[in-house]
C-alpha cells in the first residue's frame, strides 16, 4: 500500500461559506444557486464562486449532501471546500467526502431546520495520500462516473464492450478448429 497522512479537513481545505440569499432579491440569469439540493434551486445573474469547489449542503434535509461544481455558482447554504493544492486535489477531496456523506448527513443537528456546523465538519478526518495516489483514484473514478452516468459516452462504449466480448466468445464457440485438427 501507499503511504497517507490522516488530516482533518481544516488542515487540506480552504472553506468557503456560502452567503444568505433569496429569490426574490435576484435577477434571473444562468449562474446555479447551491443551496443544499441534489439540484441548484434556481438561477441568478451572480456568482459568488467560479472554478473547483466541494459544497457541502448546510441546513435542512440535505445538511450533509456533497456536490462537486467546476463553473460559477452561487453557494448559499453550504460550506465550500477547495483543496489546497499541495495537500489534496480538490476532486479527490470530493470523493472522500462523498464517500462519507452518510455519517456527515449523519452530523445534523437541531430539531426545526436540522443542520452541520461549519467546526463539526472542519474536524472530519480525511485520508490522504500522495497526490500522485490522489491523481490516479480521481482518474478511475472519473472514467467509472462517465460509464454509468454519462449516456453520451458511458453507454455506447459499454455496448461496444459487450458487442466485442460477444464476437469473441461466439467466434471461441464457433470455431470447431479442434475438431478440424483431429
């Protein structure tokens, strides 16, 4: 095995804490507002973010949900994570997060509008390894990622796969050149 540093995520990551927006105060326009769905809830003219970030959602039935955005967006109520380059990739830190997002899911607190705290989460242990290591994980699963969720690519190389493995073994089965020898 590799060697790897177990660090809290405070010590691999920048945060970046979303700020309080509504609907009503926007203008609308094609920038993702984050604000803890599995999808943006809508759409304004801003951002307050562009390039790599992991959001964390904060609040609600989602506290806990991961996403990971190579664009601008606008995070509201989340916490944003950016890997410190030397430290981590930020693509593996959201596979890692990802990862675990049952027990930061888990990490919810309060009885109206459950939520994770932004210290809670800064003390999450995270498993790092070389970014090497890192770089090869972040590429397999990415390849993975596309196959099943991709159907532009995903599926007609996976149809191409079996329609390859099915010529093989029918040309094997079909073949009789044993028994031409004999």
């Amino acid at each position: 095995m590799f060697g790897y540093a177990v660090l809290p995520l405070r010590k691999v990551a920048n945060v970046f804490r979303g700020e309080y927006i509504t609907k009503k105060s926007t203008t609308k326009g094609d920038i993702p507002v984050i604000l803890g769905g599995q999808e943006p809830a809508y759409y304004i003219n801003k951002y307050n973010h562009d390039g790599e970030i992991v959001v964390i959602a904060r609040s609600g039935v989602s506290a806990g949900f991961v996403s990971y955005w190579n664009r601008k967006i606008y995070v509201t109520d989340g916490f944003g994570y950016e890997g410190r380059n030397e430290l981590v990739t930020t693509k593996y830190l959201y596979y890692v997060l990802k990862n675990m997002e049952p027990a930061l899911n888990a990490m919810k607190r309060g009885a109206g509008v459950p939520h994770v705290s932004g210290e809670t989460l800064s003390n999450v242990l995270l498993l790092i390894p070389a970014l090497q290591e890192q770089n090869k994980i972040v590429n397999i699963l990415d390849r993975f990622d596309t196959l099943c969720n991709d159907l532009s690519e995903g599926l007609p190389a996976e149809i191409e796969a079996r329609r390859k493995q099915y010529e093989y073994y029918r040309d094997k089965l079909l073949s009789f050149e044993e028994l031409q020898k004999k």
